[in-house]
C-alpha cells in the first residue's frame, strides 16, 4: 500500500472547480502523475500528483480540508 | 561560481535584512520575513548577518552546486536532503560541485533560510539584494525562482560543523500569540467588538504572503456609527488614506484582518486596529495557513521590554556563535 501526502499546506480540493466532477473517485486506479486534487495556498493552486502507480484510491483527505504539509490526503494498493 | 536551479519550489526568492528608508515612496522595507532566521543562516556559514540567502516558503527547492560551499538551512523545519541523504537544520554542512540539495516535506513553521557561504550575490539595488516580487525589484531579475536560473556566489569561507542549539532558537506557541499595541483607529469599533477581537481565536487564511498576513475565524467587527468623512469610502471600515505601518492590522468591512509584512503596501484607505509589536513579526512568518492565532494587547512599555528581549536573545545566539 502506498499513500499520497500533501506537499504543501492550504486547502485542499479534489476537483478542478466546483462544477468539475473530482479528477479521481474513490476506487479509481492511478498512474504515475496523475493529477489526484489541488491545494490553494498564497493566492494560487497546485497539482497534487501521484508519484507512483496503484488501484483502488481511497481518499483521507475531503474537498475543501485544510491540509499541513506532509499530511496524508490518500491511500492506494 | 554558482547555484544552479532545478526546481524552484513554491515560492523560493533571494532575501536578507531589506532595503530601508524608501518606504515613503512606496518601496517596503522587504528582506526575510524571520529575520532572526536570516541572520542565524548567513552566521552559521560565517557571511556577515545581512548577506544574501533563499527564502523558500512551505516547500524547498532542488539546487545544484558548481563549486564548494559550506550551507545552513534555518527557520522553519523544511529538512534539507544532500544528494538524497537528510541533513540537519540550524547547522553548516559542506557541499561540493555537483551536489544536490533537496528538500523534504515541511514539518513544522513556514519558511525555511538557506545561507550559502559567500551569500547569494545578485547585483544590489537601492541599498538591498532583497526581491521585492510585487514590484519587480532587486533579488534575481525582481522575481521568485524559476527552474534553469542560476545564481552566482560571493566569496566566502564558512566552517563545517556549526550550530545554534533549540535553547537559543525561538519557540512559537500554538494558539501563536501576537502581541498588539492597540492604535489610531481603536475608536472606531464598539468595546464589545475590541473585546472580541482579543478573546477570540483566529486563524492564518491560505492567502497570507509577503505582503500580509490575513487571519479569519472570528465575528466581524461593529463600528461605531458615524458620518464618513471628507474623502474616505463608503465602508465604515474606510478612512481618509493615511500611512500604514509595517505590522499594522487593517480589518477590511471589519471582517478579516491583516497583518502587513515585509512587502507591505504603504498606505491606504482602510482604518488599522494597531501594530504587532516588532519582536513578534518573525513568529508571523512562521505560520502555516490554518494555524491558530490569537492577538493579545500589549502596552508601548510591554512593546519596548519585549523588543530589548528580543535583541538580548539575538545576542546570545550571536555569541554562541562566535565562540
């Protein structure tokens, strides 16, 4: 099992706007930099990725969390 | 002579203690926002304390060096990592032409200094080799790092092996407490509101930067009602412009308050509560989005004997560190 941290501390969103459906849905596999979700912080936002490959993502992290550095935001098989 | 860039972090500029005295045409102050930070990073490599070092905010940059060197990473806790293997924060260690230094994740703070023996020696403007991003001004080309820059290096030589113990480093508490000498425009809000204001726990917005830091989480203001005046905005939040001081807590509409920092903007339109006092300015720089805060009022006296605390502190980790 690997898991997903955030790399920078804010908010945290796992869709690219509001009325965009969350790039990743619990259960989807990812690919090795796959955009996973955003963090906003100082005015702007960020590409959380997927470092690795896995299945069946399961986030720990929800839309619109505020998230610390290193906190994990999901897990995958 | 150089470093080279290879990822720049989130937000990584040249700094050091800033470009005073051009304030009144609208050029902050600038330099480190921890500027004890700052001068530990530049003793430990043993630059003179206002050389030029890297500010990285919540994530390090990937550097690679041309040249030895000797390095420190203070401030916040952003472990450095040399070609892969962790190395210590508050403490020199020797690098060599074709290391790398990363960064791992953040773990406590905001900003992390990174002195380089030598300093960082891009050209001086107005007096600082401070970046000043919103203007465009001094640093490297007036702006935050970018993938592919490289900076060039002053000579130094800087010893191995040096550092500052936690007992000489600054704590901060959770909720951080900041110290406030309520101002000017105090009589503006109800007392109930004043208050509040100082019961309440805030906490730091994603938007805090540079140029302020802004809080959220607490009940808006009431003013007291009155006619505007000649020349101020319809908000009752509004004044007729006047000078903002560095540290002043403007409260737009009276709902979020912000602290103005290094970048500051000089004046304004919006009534200010008062000033964190001087000796709590680098505990602000320090903070990570969502931290708790609360603002606690100090007297002018309480304002004074913590800023001669506070340079008493610097002293003694100066000497420390001169042996």
């Amino acid at each position: 099992m690997a898991q997903i941290l955030s790399p920078l501390p804010g908010t945290f969103y796992r869709s690219a706007s509001p009325d965009q459906p969350p790039y990743k849905a619990d259960g989807d596999a990812v690919s090795a930099g796959d955009v996973i979700g955003l963090i906003e912080v100082m005015k702007s936002f960020h590409e959380v990725r997927a470092e690795t490959a896995g299945t069946n993502i399961r986030f720990i992290a929800d839309n619109e969390d505020p998230i610390m550095a290193g906190a994990p935001i999901a897990d995958l098989d | 002579m150089a470093v080279k860039v290879i990822s720049p972090g989130l937000s990584t500029s040249v700094q050091d203690l800033g470009r005073p005295g051009h304030y009144h045409v609208g050029i902050p102050e600038g330099g480190g926002m921890d500027r004890f930070a700052t001068r530990i990073a530049n003793l430990l490599v043993g630059n003179n304390p206002g050389a030029a070092v890297l500010e990285a905010t919540f994530m390090g940059p990937e550097l690679e060096f041309t040249q030895s060197a000797v390095v420190a990473v203070t401030g916040g806790e952003l472990p450095p990592k040399l070609n892969g293997e962790e190395r210590p924060t508050w403490e020199s260690f020797p690098v060599k032409a074709g290391d790398r230094l990363s960064f791992g994740f953040l773990k406590g703070g905001a900003r992390a200094y990174l002195a380089v023996s030598g300093g960082i020696d891009v050209p001086v403007v107005l007096g600082s080799r401070s970046t000043y991003i919103l203007g465009a001004l001094g640093g490297h080309q007036g702006r935050t790092l970018k993938a592919g820059d490289e900076l060039p290096l002053g000579e130094g030589s800087g010893k191995a092996g040096l550092s500052l113990p936690a007992n000489l480093r600054r704590a901060g508490n959770s909720p951080a407490e900041l110290r406030m000498l309520p101002g000017m425009y105090w009589h503006r809000i109800t007392e109930a509101a004043g208050n509040r204001f100082f019961e309440e726990t805030w906490k730091v917005a994603p938007e805090a930067d540079r140029i302020g830091y802004r809080f959220r989480g607490g009940t808006p203001l009431e003013f007291v009602e009155r006619e505007q005046p000649f020349g101020a905005g319809s908000d009752p939040s509004n004044i007729v412009d006047a000078c903002y001081p560095y540290g002043s807590v403007q409260v737009p509409s009276g709902t979020e308050p912000i602290v103005l920092h290094r970048d500051a903007v000089s004046g304004g339109g919006y009534m200010m509560l008062g000033v964190v006092i001087s000796a709590d300015m680098d505990l602000i720089a320090q903070l990570q989005p969502h931290t708790p805060a609360r603002f606690v009022p100090v007297t002018l006296e309480d304002a004074l004997a913590a800023r001669t605390e506070q340079r008493a502190a610097l002293a003694r980790a100066e000497g420390h560190l001169a042996g």
